[in-house]
C-alpha cells in the first residue's frame, strides 16, 4: 500500500561496498529513499519536468534486482538489444520512479573501488542536459551504473527509425545546441572527455527536451576501447594512439551534426567531399522536403566541416560549439513535445473515483495554499497514540526538541517555509519522538519550495509511522504529480480517498 511497504530510516554508509571508498560521503540507497540534489549550476538542478534529481547514492544489488524484474530481458532498452557489449535496462524503484541500469561485466572493471570512484566522479555533475547519474552499484561481482530513465527514445530512433514524421528543422537545430551545452557543462566541470558521442547517446526526456546520456561519461571499461562504433567514424587520432581528448570529443560531434543534417549515418570522409563539392542540398535530408533555412544549413555545415578536421588543434572547442548554435534557435517558445509529435503528460492527475474530503479535492488540484490551511487547522490531532513517554525520558533534550517543533509550527502557520523545514528537521533528527504530522507538514513545506523528491521521502516516512493516515497518501499523490508520475499520483488519490471512507465507516 502506498510508494513503500516497509519504509524506515537508514544509516548512511561512509564505505562503498567490498571496501569501495568513494572520494566524498556515500549514501546507501535502500528501499524508496531519495534524497533531492539541491544543486543549481546555472540551471543544473532545473531539470526538465519540474522534479528534483536524487543525490548521488549506492545502490544495492536486491534492489536493482527487483526494480529491473531480475534483470529480465523484457526491460532491455539497449538498441542493440542482448547483443549490446554492455547491458541498459529500466527499471522502476520503490518510490515509482523510473530508471536506466547500465550493466558491464566484472572483467570490465575488476577493482570495485575503481569502478566507485570513477562512477562518483560523473555522479557529481547535475544539469538539464544531462540524463543524470544518481547511483552504482558494486555488490558481488556486479557493476551497475543507474541514470534517470528518458522515455521517448534516441535521437537515432527519430532520425533513422521513425515512423510518424522525421524531425523538424528547428528541433534538430535545438538538439544540436542543447548536447553542445551538455558538453561544454562537463568540460567546465573538468569531464571534458566523453566516450563514443553518437545519436544513440542523445535521449529525450519526458517534454521531448534532448539530453547527453551521462554513461559515456564513463569508459565501457578500466582499459578497453572508448569507442564501439565504425572505424569509419572514429577519429584518425585515435586510431592511431588509441586515446581520447577534448578535440576527439569534438570530431565525434561533427559526426552527430551530421547525422542532423543528413537523417543518415555517413562517413565522416563521404560528407567532407561533398561539402567540398559545394554539394550541401545533396547532404541534406530529403524528408525534409526543403522544409529549412538555406543560411542556417550553411553555418551547421561549415561547423561540422571545422569539427572534422584531419588535425586535432583544428577543431572548435565546446564553447565555439555553443556560440555558434546558439543564434540559430528561432522557435525557443515551442516545447520540444509539439516539435517531435509526442504527448506530453498532463499537468495533474485525473480525479479519483471515490468522492474526496477538502483535503482531498485540495490534493487533486495541487492547490498547496489550502492544503496549508487544512494541515494548519488538522493541527496534531492525528498524532494520538504513536508516540508513549514515560516521565523519565522528559529530559533536556526531548525539551528542546518539542521546543524545536513549536518553533517549526509556528513559521509553518505564518508560511515561513524554509524555517519551518530547519526547525522540523531539529526535532526529527533527534528520532525519539515520531510524528506523522511533522513529516506530512515538512513534505508539504518541501512541495512549496519546489523541492517534490524530499517532499515525496517525507510522505512516505509518515505513511512508515502512521501506515492507515490518509495525509500520508494524500501528500504521495501531490509529490508525485509534481514529479509527473501522473499516473501513480492518481493511483494515491483513490487508495487516500478508500482510506478515509473506510475511518469515516469506523467512526474516526
């Protein structure tokens, strides 16, 4: 019932498994625990879809067993299907949300704590741009990477695959320009090398808004190859050292400019002659129909033409990329979604079937300003029973701790959010008193500074002390429609709406 069954705190481990240790605090990931990122890198934490993005955590192998259905070869997302070198599967956690499960052998990286501390180093970065890493995992002889799920496929499904229109010119003008922001992020963040950039690393979030897969981030292995694609395509320096640089990153960019261009997958060497022929109508795609600006093609082929150059201190570095991108983006204020053609989830959830209390109807509408006011007026009345206190434990400190939470209810009732969440987080810290009210309040306070992931972990923990508090469920239906999970917001809708059908049959 409910986004967990069995919901309770957990120790943070400061050791990654078989003695891992990751170069800053690990946070081991059990349950449905996620913990927002609240990190803003010039709009990094602004993610797409209005969600937060969970902080950087171990995972264990149980749970991306059972988010994954053991692995089951239904939830292969990979192109290339079983075939692929290294495994990407979804998955879906405890609290409903979705992920990608990337999957390399033991023998790609037999030393666990190389594996973490490489994996730590790409799960540092947060940006909208990217398909996020939030976790690994190196339990037994596993190596897991996991990332925000993206589901509207490849930018080489759109492009090659597609079945109900190609892509219009100014969407892949915004592809273009959005990876090259992805690039020059992680250059400025000191990850300027990017493994094997190609359009099935470019994936499409839940608006349709492209972003870089964060897993070429990583090498495929300690010491293997960077690059799985045709030799055609790879860049004459590393074919002849076999290392990856800034420029070759560069070159590998080109490639996917081409791709936009053209709506196919041509050498390298085949669209340099024909740009050198003066040929660019011939590269253009032809699904197209003529449907682009003759100006705009022109300064994306002298791009890609300057990307692909035989020497290396040739090439433009990521922020000529973005420079040069940047001027062409004409239709900012249409939404990726309506460019691609795909459905964009609804705002908020569909009403439940069951008639709703005023909390209820408030939830259903994610109208927080009188959710405020029913939790205000509800005051602690719900709190009855879960906590028994013999007179020797009023001491100093449960003193100080309920002074704590007065304190937070008073900045809760003058909305004073941000105190009110540091004043409920002294009294929680403390753990010997439990209060699903204070939880239900902190999520409520979380919602309202646009902070959903904490606000939906906070939920949960109240539905952990008070299992049957219709709040608790309330407040999941909220969080999860902030998140866009509309789907399972509406789901918590009718199994709060049953709950307190079923108090109100009781007498409570």
């Amino acid at each position: 019932m409910g986004c967990c069954q069995s919901l309770c705190p957990d120790e943070q481990n400061p050791l990654g498994k078989d003695g891992a240790q990751p170069p800053q605090p690990s946070q081991t990931h059990r349950g449905g625990d996620t913990t927002a990122a609240g990190l803003d890198n010039g709009g990094a934490g602004d993610v797409a879809g209005g969600g937060g993005i969970p902080s950087f955590s171990e995972f264990s192998l149980a749970d991306l067993k059972a988010a994954t259905n053991n692995f089951s070869s239904d939830n292969i997302v990979s192109e290339s299907g079983e075939k692929a070198p290294n495994l990407v599967y979804k998955g879906r956690l405890q609290n409903r949300r979705w992920i990608a499960v990337k999957k390399f052998t033991k023998m790609a990286w037999p030393h666990p704590k190389q594996f973490a501390e490489e994996a730590w180093g790409v799960g540092k970065l947060r940006h909208n741009r990217l398909a996020n890493l939030i976790g690994y995992c190196c339990d037994e002889d596993e190596r897991l990477l996991v990332a925000e799920f993206m589901p509207n496929d490849t930018l080489a499904k759109h492009l090659f695959h597609w079945e109900n229109q190609t892509i219009e010119w100014a969407m892949r003008l915004r592809v273009g320009y959005h990876i090259a922001e992805a690039l020059d992020y992680c250059s400025t963040e000191g990850l300027p090398l990017y493994h094997d950039l190609n359009a099935y690393r470019v994936l499409f979030d839940e608006d349709g808004d492209p972003r870089l897969s964060c897993f070429g981030l990583m090498k495929n292995s300690r010491d293997g190859k960077s690059y799985s694609t045709n030799l055609a395509y790879t860049p004459p320096e590393y074919l002849r050292n076999g290392r990856v640089t800034p420029e070759s990153v560069t070159y590998s960019f080109g490639t996917v400019l081409l791709d936009l261009l053209s709506g196919k997958h041509i050498p390298p060497s085949h669209a340099l002659d024909m740009i050198r022929g003066k040929n660019i109508i011939q590269l253009m795609d032809s699904h197209l129909e003529g449907k682009f600006s003759t100006e705009e093609a022109t300064v994306v082929v002298e791009l890609a033409s300057q990307c692909l150059q035989y020497e290396p201190r040739e090439r433009p570095n990521t922020k000529d990329l973005v420079a040069t991108l940047a001027p062409l983006q004409t239709k900012p204020d249409v939404p990726s979604c309506v460019m691609l053609g795909i459905k964009k989830q609804e705002e908020a959830p569909p009403t439940p079937q069951k008639p709703l209390s005023p909390l209820g109807e408030a939830c259903s509408r994610m109208d927080l300003t009188a959710i405020h006011q029913i939790l205000v007026m509800a005051h602690y009345r719900d709190d009855e029973g879960t906590n028994e206190l013999s007179f020797q434990e009023w001491t100093q400190q449960i003193k100080d701790m309920l002074d704590a939470r007065k304190r937070g209810d008073q900045a809760f009732r003058e909305k004073d959010f941000k105190t009110a969440i540091d004043c409920y987080s002294q009294f929680v810290d403390v753990g010997t008193m439990v209060s699903p009210t204070v939880f239900g309040r902190r999520s409520l306070c979380y919602l309202l500074c646009d902070q959903p992931d904490a606000a939906l972990r906070d939920a949960m923990q109240a539905q952990c002390v008070y299992p049957d508090w219709p709040t608790a469920f309330y407040m999941q239906s909220v969080a999860l429609a902030k998140l866009n999970m509309n789907t399972d917001a509406a789901d918590m809708l009718n199994e709060a709406a049953q709950l307190e059908e079923k108090r109100q049959r009781n007498g409570k």
